[in-house]
C-alpha cells in the first residue's frame, strides 16, 4: 500500500513539473494573441483563420520542445510533433488532460475538444486552399509536369495528359512568347477535347546569373570550354579585356553587376553546384577565384551554367525587365503565376502592385523558395502573400541544395513543408524528381524513395525528358500507393496485408 502511494506520489509530482512546462508555452501563445488578432485585418478574408494558426506555430517553434516531447510520450499523450495545424487546440488539449490527472480543473481560452481552429475543420482550409490554386480536379496529390518545346504538339500534350499531368508548367527562361501561347493553346484545347481537366502553371524567370563567354587561358579570342580542376584560379570579369590577365581561364556573366556585390571570401558555385570555388581578390572589373570544387579529372564549365553567390547579398530586382514585359502574357494566359528569385516582403509588394495594375489579383502566386534570403525570410513572406486571396510555396530544390549545402537540404524541406503545414497553404515538392527515370528511363533506388516522400506535398512536380511518360506512371503509381499510407507528416494506420497474414497463419486466433 506504502508503495503505491509512493508511486502515485512520484508520478503526480512528474506531472505537476510537466504541467508547468507546458504552462509556459501555453501562457506565451494567450500573451501573444492580441498582436495576432491585429494582423488579421491586413490579409486576405481567405488566409486568416490560418494565419492565425501560423503566427501561433511560429510561438511554438520559438521553444525548444524535445524534453516536453519525450515526456509527453512517455505518458501516452500527443508529443506536440503534428501540431501544426491546430496549435492552441493541441496544447490546451493536453493540458486538460495532465490537469485531469492531478484531479485539478484547468481554464483554457476553450472548452475542451471546441477549439475552433482544430484538426478536422484545419484539413478542411488545407484543402480548400489547394484546390483554389490548383483547380478542383486535384483531390489528391497533384503532379506537375515542365513543358518542353515539342508540347507545342497535341499528340504529345494528350500523352502527358493520359499520363496523369494535372499542372502544365511554361518556363519562361527558355523559349519565347509564341512558343508558350502555343503551348498554353495546346493544353487548354486537348485538356478540353479529352475532359481532363488540366491547370497552367507560368513561371517568370527572375534574374539569372549563367555563365556567358568562357576563355581558356592564353587564348581569349578563342572561345571554347573550359576545364576547371581543383586548386585552379579563374576569372570572372565584366568582359574579355578587363582584367588584363591572359594566364588564366577567364569567364563572363549575364549579370555582370553581382561583381560589386560580392567579398573576399565569399563562396561562388557553377553549374548547379558540379564547380565550386572561394574569391579570393575583388577588383572593379573582375574577381579571381580558387577552384575548391571539381571532379578529380577536371570539370568542364561552358556557356549559360548557372551561378550561385549564396554568402552574397545581390542588390539584384526580383522582377526584371523582361519579367515585367512577360508579366501581360502570364496574366492573359496563366491560372497560376511562378515568382522566382523572390527574397522579401517588397519583392511580394511590388509583383501585387504589377497584379493590381493589370486587373489579375485573383492570379495563384506561387513563391519559389530557391535561395538562402528566402528561407529565412519565409514566414514575413508567407504573411505578405497572404494578402492575395491564392498562394502557395514551391521548394526549388536544386536551388536551396547550391546556397544552403546538400547536407542541409533534407532539414530545410522539411521546414518549408511544415511552415505550409501551419498556414494550411499547399507546398509544391520541386526538382529532380524522378530524373534519372525521365531523362534515361531508369530510377535509382533513391529517387524511388525521394518520390515516396514527396506525398507530403500538396502537388509534385517533374521536369522534362524523353521518358518522361514513364516518370508520370510511375510516380502516379507511388502516390497512389503511399497515400494508404502516409498524410503530411502522419502515418495512416490502415489495415496491413502483412499483418493480416501473420495472424491469419495462427489457428489459435479467429480470422476476421
């Protein structure tokens, strides 16, 4: 009897502890709610039941929960960790819970279980927000697909359709303006004549820093590729002749301007991440940089390879000239808008005043997150974007690999999909899915399992290739199959075949 009353004791005493620790997150969320309330007037009618939600996960996330996680487990109760659509409901939840336990009565902002920002009416808005953007046809996980040039074609156009394309993406970075009108014209007439319906994504193509001449050393008027090995010094100038140096590989940029941009120090990668290298000198006409990164035989670097300045503050426009010229097109034409190279909340103002002046505010506008500026500025993004009543967020990946290092990509996905999560908008899973299998016809084992993660994403999108019609079935059949399985971040626990064999195979149990 001693004993017992010992243990009961001890574990109210743990409890008590857990309560307080919980109290203080709680207490921090009822502090902060009059300022969230505030900032609900400036967004769209659309967006702030969900902001609301947001600027409350982003108070959570502000704690470290680990320790309260583990308890939390140890108890049998939720650990917080799918708390991001229905944050106040969880904590006060739990509390109820615990405070039950200690025979005590505890206060919330709500009754319990009468939260109104809760799991089911949550997944509701996630919903509703998606198929505002992508369209109604999507009531599963959405695939996108990048138009090639021969989309102009409507054979073709059918094939990707009957494949499962749901978005039709035009990139405006290559190509030109009557080639995406066909393009666009395409889709609209064989989406129509076939009854699959279908939605046209346009991405602007933002300010791209390629590669533009490139000089092998002592051989400037000779324009060819150049081989780059590690511990090589390179060039990069404003033009062939303004460093004066013929000893070593020069190279040119579409955007010579990043020259007064950049340090000393600062690192500078090409051709999506293949060639890396630091800068060592800055002059006002050109930099020279230390080759860090190659491949051991040398790495070829040729005309328009991209070039990535992630340590760099680009005192570049988010909307270029061209994109201003292109932006009449899109908003003529495109259900969905791509911003690229967005990185702050003005680049959003000044893309919603463009929208404003051409009557296209009810445009989806879909963030590109492709740089490190970007994601750590993702939440003032999200809540500037969700002034417009159709958002989403798409993770560049390719992109975020270069600036922020591919040993972070995984963390920094996972991130973004959970910040989506929380502002119930859909997240857009980008870049080299399913690549070997689109552009040779064979999938590696790990681009099978990055396709099966991507289920947690609201729309998935592949790029072009001539097996591409492979890459839509097989990632259509993976979707299919992992959505069994597996919603945003949570198992789904439906009956397993294996399980049911095992117990099946004992004759000492029933069969169900």
């Amino acid at each position: 009897m001693l004993c017992n009353e010992m243990l009961k004791s001890t574990q109210k005493r743990i409890i008590e502890q857990l309560i307080r620790k919980i109290s203080s997150v709680h207490q921090e969320l009822i502090n902060r709610e009059e300022w969230i309330n505030q900032q609900l007037d400036k967004l769209h009618p659309n967006h702030q039941y969900s902001a609301k939600n947001f600027l409350r996960y982003l108070t959570l996330r502000d704690f470290d929960l680990r320790d309260i996680q583990a308890e939390l487990t140890n108890l049998g109760l939720s650990s917080l960790s799918h708390a991001e659509r229905q944050v106040l409901a969880n904590i006060e939840n739990i509390l109820y819970l615990l405070y039950a336990q200690v025979g005590e009565p505890f206060q919330g902002k709500y009754s319990f279980g009468m939260h109104p920002v809760n799991y089911g009416q949550s997944a509701k808005k996630l919903q509703e927000n998606t198929q505002r953007l992508f369209g109604e046809h999507l009531n599963r996980v959405g695939v996108m697909v990048t138009l090639p040039s021969q989309a102009t074609d409507p054979a073709y156009v059918e094939m990707l359709l009957q494949k499962g394309m749901e978005v039709a993406r035009v990139n405006c970075s290559h190509d030109d303006v009557d080639v995406w009108r066909d393009m666009v014209h395409q889709v609209r007439t064989v989406s129509q004549a076939i009854q699959k319906p279908c939605t046209v994504y346009i991405d602007l193509s933002g300010p791209k820093i390629r590669t533009a001449e490139c000089f092998p050393a002592q051989a400037l008027r000779s324009k060819k590729n150049i081989i780059v090995h590690e511990g090589d010094d390179l060039l990069l100038a404003r033009d062939p002749d303004s460093s004066g140096d013929r000893h070593h590989p020069l190279i040119t940029c579409t955007l010579p301007s990043i020259i007064k941009d950049t340090q000393v120090g600062h690192h500078i990668w090409f051709d999506d991440g293949k060639i890396g290298g630091i800068i060592e000198e800055k002059h006002d006409e050109f930099l020279k940089i230390k080759i860090t990164q190659a491949a051991p035989e040398g790495d070829k670097l040729k005309k328009e390879k991209g070039i990535n300045l992630p340590d760099t503050q680009l005192n570049l426009p988010a909307l270029t000239e061209d994109d201003l010229h292109n932006l009449d097109f899109v908003c003529e034409q495109a259900d969905i808008l791509g911003y690229s190279f967005v990185r702050t909340p003005d680049d959003i103002a000044q893309l919603q005043e463009e929208l404003i002046k051409r009557g296209r505010q009810d445009i989806g506008m879909v963030l590109k997150i492709e740089n490190r500026e970007a994601f750590v500025n993702l939440p003032s993004l999200i809540l500037k974007a969700m002034e417009n009543a159709n958002i989403g967020i798409m993770t560049a990946r390719g992109d975020l690999a270069v600036e922020l290092g591919a040993e972070r990509l995984s963390e920094v996905q996972e991130e973004i999909m959970w910040f989506c999560e929380a502002a119930m908008i859909p997240s857009i899973w980008a870049t080299q899915v399913l690549e070997g299998l689109a552009k040779k016809g064979i999938a590696s084992r790990a681009e099978i399992t990055d396709a099966a993660m991507s289920v947690r994403s609201e729309c998935v999108m592949l790029n072009k290739g001539p097996y591409i019609h492979k890459a839509l079935q097989t990632l259509n059949d993976i979707l299919f199959r992992m959505e069994q399985h597996q919603y945003k971040k949570q198992a789904a626990m439906g009956r397993l075949n294996v399980a049911k064999a095992f117990w099946s195979a004992q004759q000492q149990f029933p069969k169900n």
